[in-house]
C-alpha cells in the first residue's frame, strides 16, 4: 500500500502537476490523521475493555470479601451483646447492694474489664479503590455506596481509639488499684492466669462510686458500638447488593 502511495507520488512530481500534487499531499495527510484516529480509537476501546474486565474482576471479589466480613461483623455483634448483658447485671447486683450476689458479681465484672475492638479485613475493596477506580463507576448509587463505606471504615476506627484510651485511662487502672483480675478474668482468659494474690474485697464496690461509673460508661461504649456494628452491617449489605446487581448487568 506504501508503495503504491509513493508512486502515485512520483507520478505526479514526473509531470510537474502543482495542483493534483497539492491534492495528493492534503489527501495523504488527511490519510494518515484518519489512520492515527482509528488507531487511537481501536487502542482506546482496547483499553477501555481491559479495564472494565479488571472492574468487573474486583467486584467478584469483593463480593465474597464482603461476605466474609458481613458474617465477621454479625459475630462480633453477639459477643459485644454478651459483654453488654453482663455489665447490665453487673450494675443492678451494685444497685440492689445483695451481698448474697458477690459470686455472681465477680463473674460479671470481667467483661468490664475486657476491650474487645472491632476487627474487619478488606484487602481487596481497598485495593480497588488506591487503584482510583472509583471514578471510573458510573452507576451513582454503587460511588455513593463505596463512599459509605469508606466513612464507615472511618467511623470503626474512632470507635476503637475511643474505647482503647477508655480501657487504658480509665478501667485498667481502676482494676489493678482495687480489684484481683485473677479473680475476676473471664472464662477463657481466667485458665491461662495464676491464681492467688491478695484477695479482693467485692462488698466494699457495692457503695464505691468509681466503679459504679465505670460500669455505666462501659456500657454507654458497648452500647454505641452495637449500634456501630447494625450500620457496619447494613452499609456493607448495600455496597453488595449493588455490586452483585453491576455483575448482572454485566
């Protein structure tokens, strides 16, 4: 094809034709733009497919993330309810001052001692968005709930930094002043403990009024991360449903 061009070049530059050379060279040039565009256009489309099938690769996984992670969020809930039921009991043994109860009170009062954070893992969903693929979605209720998403994440970790200067400031020292933790560790943790030490004297927390106030802003904190676990759970349903509704789509 080169070569053809080129001797219809010559051709014309051989009779000296000023005119049909000037056509010939604006209809080359014309020629070769049309050849970059298309070039351009196909490497585009090209491109464009690639990266939508990458798009459309990271949404089946993040589906099956987001499983994982919603069941994770659903587990931790129940285990927070747990600690909640038993710092509830705990206040109203205090409040009711029985003393028939201490037993029942030193198993309670390990859950107030324990600071069990919120943990989630999504590799994936992070990934996809360092990969700045969020501006490439158009479907505006699926960017919309990427970004609850990312403000949920957001919202984790101020609960968690919250809860852990809470238990550090506040609870742990209130503990090893006036309370034997052997004594009182939960369960699980209370096999792997030595027992012994000084014991502690439990009837004297019933008109303590520091640990009255530590159970209740125990509480307040468990209660709001319940909560936080409710809106985990419902963003990250969300972000699945329309995720699963673009791979139909597709």
């Amino acid at each position: 094809m080169i070569k053809f061009f080129r001797r219809i070049r010559f051709d014309v530059m051989e009779n000296n034709n000023t005119g049909k050379y000037l056509k010939y060279a604006i209809g080359e040039i014309i020629l070769v733009v049309v050849g970059i565009l298309l070039a351009l256009s196909i490497n585009n489309w090209n491109s464009g497919r690639i990266e939508q099938n990458s798009i459309i690769n990271y949404y089946e996984r993040i589906s099956i993330e987001l499983d994982q992670e919603i069941a994770s969020a659903i587990r931790q809930k129940k285990d927070n309810d747990t600690l909640i039921h038993k710092n509830q009991r705990a206040l109203r043994i205090l409040n009711s001052k029985n003393l028939d109860s201490l037993e029942v009170l030193k198993n309670l009062l390990g859950a107030t001692a324990t600071n069990w954070t919120s943990q989630y893992s999504f590799p994936i969903t992070n990934e996809f968005l360092k990969q700045g693929y969020l501006s490439k979605i158009k479907n505006e209720s699926l960017k919309a709930c990427f970004k609850n998403y990312s403000k949920a994440l957001k919202h984790i970790e101020y609960t968690n930094n919250y809860n852990n200067v809470q238990y550090q400031n506040t609870i742990e020292p209130f503990f090893i002043k006036n309370i034997n933790y052997s004594e009182i560790a939960l369960k699980d943790y209370r096999k792997d403990l030595i027992k012994g030490g000084p014991r502690t004297e439990f009837a004297q927390l019933y008109d303590n009024l520091e640990m009255w106030n530590i159970l209740t802003f125990k509480l307040e904190s468990l209660k709001t991360e319940s909560n936080r676990f409710d809106g985990t759970v419902y963003v990250l349903e969300k972000l699945k449903s329309q995720i699963e509704s673009e791979l139909t789509k597709g």
